[in-house]
C-alpha cells in the first residue's frame, strides 16, 4: 500500500506471508519435515525536503518458523524405535527421525529465526556534475535451529545452531561526472559487527558404542530395537570386547559398572564469538579518450580488526570418551582409569584431589572452566579492477577486463586437543583471485535478438574452504585452484508479446594444487543451460502472460573433498557408503498470470519443478562425523496459486 502524506513525505506499507511444504514426509508423527512459515512486513517513508535531496527509511521484520530439516539417511531403513521398518532407503522418500529426550528443553526439531533490519538511504545531487550519497544499514538476527543429524530415530546424535548477529555499515559515496568523457566514483564504507554462535550437542554413548563397535551394522540397513542397543549386558559385553581386542583385561563386574555409567543424554558443545570493525576506501575512474573507447580503473584498500573467541564446555564428562583413551594408556594406568570410570556417577562427579579424572568430551574437549579465549588479528589489502570496451559499431561492442580480488586474512579456532587445554588459534592466509575476461556484445534488430559473449579465467592462491573437524566445521587453507569457463547469451524478441532466451554456462573449476589437488570445487558444475520463453496475449478485459523456463545442469559435487573418505580429516567414525555427487537434472517451471485492463492486481498459477525431478541439495552433514551421511532432497513439483495487489 502507498500513501502520499505530504507534498514531500510518502509512505509505503508491504507485507508477505508465505507457508510452503516440504518434500520430505515424516513417517513417525505425519506432516512432513521442513515446512515453513515466513512472516514479513515492510514499511518504507520517503521524504524529498528539495528538489535537489531525496531520503528513504525502510524498516524490515521477519519471522522465519520450521518443522526441522529432512535429514534422510540411506544407510539404515526408516523404522521406529522398536526396530519397525516403516519406510525406504531411497534419499528422495520419507524420514523417521527424532530428537534426544531433554535436548534443548525438549522443543524437538525446527527452527525459529527473527530478522529485522533498519536502511536508511539519502541522495544529494549537489550540482548536475557532482552527487553525493549516503546509506546507513542496520541488521540483526536471532536464529535456533536443532537437528537430527543421524538420520534416524534413535537418538545418536542430535545438534543445535543458537546464533544471533548483528551489523552496523556506513557508506559515503561521491558520483563526480565533470565532462562526458570522464567520471569518477568514490567513498568509504565503514562496517562493525559482532556475533556468537552457540553448538550443543547430546549423544547417546551406548548408540555410539554400538556403531563404534559394529553392532549397530551400518552394511546391515535394518535397525534393531533402541533396547537392544543399550541394555546393560548388551553395552557390557562391547565393552570388553574392545578392551580384549587391545589385550587388555575388564572383569564383568567392572564392564557392568561403566557401562552403568554411559549416558543416553550426554551433553558438550562449543560457542564462538567474533567482533569485526573494518573500513573501505575506494575509487574507480572511467575515461573516454576517443570516441566508442572507454577505459576504466578501480582501487579498493580495505582494513580489518577483528577478535574471535572460541570455548568448549562438557556437562560432567564422557565416560566412552574415557575409556577409549584408557585403551591407549599403559596397563597401570589404564587399569586405574577402568576402576575410576566404573565407580557410581562417574560421568557426573566432579573433579577434585580425590577423584582426579579429567572431563574428557567426546567431540568437544572442554576449555578451563568453559571459559572463552579470544585471540586478534589485523589485516589489510588492496583489490582492483582495469577494463576496456570499444564500440565496434552502433549495434556491438567488446570488452577486455582484468581484476584482483582479496578475502581477508581471518583466524580460525578449534577446540582444545586435551581436557581444560588451550584453544588452536590457527591464521588461514588471505585469499586471491586473479581474473581475466574478454567478451562481446551485439544487437541484431531487424532480426530481433540480442545476445553476448564472454570467457574467462579465475586463478584463486590460498582458497579458503571449510573443513569438518566433530561439530564444528573450521575455516583451512585449500592451496590454489582455477577455473576457465564460456557464458553466452541469447534473446530473441517475436510479434506480438513473444519473447525467447537461452543462457550457456561452461566452466572448468578444479583445485591445482595443496589437499584437495584434482577435485572439484564444490557447488560447480561444468555445463548449465537454461532456455525459456516469454508468450503475452489480449484477452477481453485483460492480458494473459505464460513464461515456461527449463534449467539444466551438470553433475556436481556437495564439498569441496568430492566425498572421498581418506580427504575426511577429523572424523570421528569414518563413513562407508557416502554418495557425494549429484548427477546432471533439470528443472522445468512455468508461471501464467491474468492481468485486467484497468485494476490494480494480478492472479496467476504457477508450477515449479513441473516433471517432478528427483535431486539433492546437499549430502553428507553433520551425520559425516559419526560415519552416518545423510542428504537433503530438493523440492518436488509444487503448484500454487498466486494473488498481488498493487495500489
């Protein structure tokens, strides 16, 4: 809705609501997991004092609710926890999931996210040569995430996200254009942000002993009951297995008792923290020296001062965690490790003189006291960009254009490697890319197309990637890597309202050197191809509009590992069936919408994923670290109605 107030100040109010399903049915409770519901509104004022000054405040809320991602496992059949199959292996069909009891005040899976965001806008045309403008931007989040990233009802593990952000930016930019041959544009932008993310964790020991020790069978994809897993006798009896198989003598007694000790809830996680302050100094000159020729220079140096902190806390402690490091221990030792961790609440007695067993964690090994430690880092850089483009004729132009990127130098913490031991605070080079592009544009109007050319090659030193280490995924240092591609484009314009276009994307990204030498980069497929058309026709009262789009891609990968299991650094059960890779699909959409003569609105239906193709989104996880991937499936064919109204 728009409402004039004054002859200088206008207001505008929107609003959307938005409920979509999920392509992923729950089996155990009905409904399906990740359905959403997005609630947002908008309210934007702007004030034009003069002729010469305009002003926009636009205010943004959000609400963002969940049912909890589908993490499907294709490891074992979905069953419920009597060890009843209920379901398929297939990653496209229905989960059988479920959070630990007690996790996270036993809210069960889903998120619940609130966004708001403050932008305010202001121009200022000093002159007809000289503009200046200002934007101010506000932002904060608040998000609570928990999942089930076992993929399967047992409570083996179960993961939450608890993060807020918030950031505050401010950028002054002067647009200067003394003659019609020369341009400048320049500024500052200034950014201040500061965040904390929180990962708790709950594992149930006796499950992951049983994984540990094969029998919970991953190459056997039928569950037995959650009881025949976690008896005592049962967990006992793996026990001294382990212990003989490392020739190391446990009585029944003593197996009895620490198995009494392992926890179906056992809780630790980590939270990080980061302070950011920055600032942006840039310029970019455009100048035609002759006429069809344009040349043009940028220089961006920015510096950043950012503080990172990390803590890893355990509730009691792990007595699995203990007792496989006993297995690694000299007799003595080990043997008073077994006879500490099988008195009574091993897992929940404190540390002291007389009880001086350290609070092991099984993935996160606890900070002195649960406290942070910060560290700092200061970095500074230069990017830049040179271009040229020459107009061939009235009709086409071609351009040759090279630029220097930069991430910033960042630190990248991990939990200590001891109980009550120091955080690594490990420093990731700042990332480069070199890129090189020459490229070609043309309008052909007696034929009505128009369309354009171009390739290029990006050369990275340093690639940041992201590397799985337990829970937390770290920031690492990936070596070089390219990627040399082709992007065409072409569109054509009929009679009467028809329109068709064709977009080609070729690109080659591989890693040359360093960890991942030879794989893929993640997300990139090597071919992508989208065509489309645009048809409109009178109807009495109205107009019609059917726009069909079909989107192809090539296979991909979901990390940049490419799934390969010995690239897995850091996992704690190495997986044995990880299907990492998409295989080429395509996706066929198509949207027809009415719109009156004279009204304000318009209706339409649309069909998304209209063949109903089977793909993913994602493989692998947080059910890596336990050797159980599990994967995400895409949408299915969704058909929808749709309502706007203008005024």
């Amino acid at each position: 809705m728009n409402a004039p107030i004054s002859d200088i100040l206008a207001v505008r109010i929107a609003g959307r609501l938005r409920e979509e399903g999920s392509p992923t049915p729950d089996l155990i409770d009905g409904g399906r997991y990740g359905d959403t519901r997005v609630e947002a509104g908008r309210l934007t004022l702007s004030f034009r004092p003069h002729a010469t000054i305009t002003s926009h405040l636009i205010l943004n809320a959000e609400k963002d609710k969940s049912s909890g991602q589908g993490f499907k496992s294709a490891t074992f059949l979905p069953s419920t926890e009597a060890g009843v199959p209920i379901g398929d292996r297939s990653v496209y069909s229905g989960a059988a999931l479920g959070a630990g009891v007690g996790f996270e005040g036993d809210r069960g899976l889903g998120l619940d996210r609130r966004i708001a965001s403050l932008l305010w806008l202001t121009r200022w045309a000093a002159s007809s040569q000289l503009t200046l403008t200002s934007t101010t931007s506000i932002r904060r989040f608040e998000s609570d995430e928990r999942f089930d990233y076992d993929g399967v009802v047992l409570p083996l593990l179960t993961v939450g996200d608890d993060s807020f952000g918030r950031q505050t930016t401010q950028e002054f930019r002067l647009n200067f254009e003394p003659s019609t041959r020369v341009s400048l544009v320049s500024g500052i932008s200034l950014v201040r942000e500061n965040g904390a993310q929180r990962i708790p964790l709950q594992v149930d020991e006796r499950l992951v002993l049983a994984l540990l020790t094969g029998r919970l069978d991953r190459r056997n994809p039928t569950l037995a009951s959650y009881e025949t897993y976690t008896s005592a006798n049962t967990v006992a009896a793996q026990l001294r297995g382990l212990a003989a198989a490392r020739g190391a003598a446990l009585s029944q007694v003593q197996s009895l008792s620490i198995a009494s000790n392992l926890r179906g809830d056992h809780r630790e996680g980590y939270r990080d923290a980061s302070k950011a302050t920055g600032a942006d100094l840039y310029a970019d000159l455009a100048w035609t020296p002759v006429d069809r020729l344009q040349l043009t220079a940028g220089l961006r140096y920015g510096w950043l001062d950012r503080t990172v902190g990390l803590s890893s806390d355990v509730e009691g402690r792990s007595v699995l965690a203990g007792f496989l490091g006993a297995l690694g221990q000299p007799s003595a030792q080990r043997q008073a490790l077994f006879a500490a961790l099988a008195a009574p609440n091993a897992a929940t007695l404190q540390r002291s003189p007389t009880y001086p067993v350290p609070r092991f964690g099984l993935r996160a090994q606890p900070t002195p006291g649960g406290e942070t430690q910060f560290a700092g880092l200061k970095d500074e850089g230069a990017a830049w960009r040179l271009a040229a483009r020459h107009d061939v004729s009235e009709t086409a132009s071609i351009y040759v254009s090279y630029a220097r990127g930069r991430r910033p130098e960042l630190l990248s913490p991990d939990t200590p490697a001891r109980p009550e031991g120091a955080i690594v605070f490990n420093t990731v080079a700042a990332e480069t890319i070199d890129s090189f592009e020459v490229g070609a544009k043309a309008v052909w109007p007696t034929l009505g197309l128009k369309g354009g050319a171009a390739v290029y090659r990006y050369d990275y030193r340093h690639f940041q990637t992201i590397v799985q280490q337990g829970a937390m995924f770290v920031a690492s240092d990936a070596g070089r890597a390219s990627s040399t591609g082709l992007e065409a484009d072409l569109r054509w314009r009929g009679q009467q309202g028809l329109e068709a276009f064709g977009v080609l994307e070729l690109s080659h990204a591989r890693f040359r050197d360093g960890l991942y030498s030879g794989n893929r980069l993640a997300l990139n497929s090597d071919a992508k191809l989208t065509v489309g058309m645009t048809f409109e026709w009178s109807v009495p009262m109205g107009s019609l509009r059917f726009t069909p789009t079909y989107a192809w891609r090539s296979a991909l990968y979901f990390s940049d590992d490419n799934g390969n299991p010995a690239l897995t650094t850091g996992a704690f059960v190495a997986p044995i069936d990880l299907k990492p890779r998409q295989a080429a699909y395509g996706l066929l959409d198509a949207a027809l919408d009415y719109r009156p003569a004279s009204g304000a609105w318009t209706a339409g239906v649309f069909v998304r994923n209209g063949l109903d193709e089977d793909y993913l989104i994602d493989a692998g996880n947080g059910g890596q670290d336990f050797g159980l991937p599990t994967y995400s499936r895409g949408a299915r064919r969704l058909i929808g109605l749709r309502l706007s109204l203008y005024r």
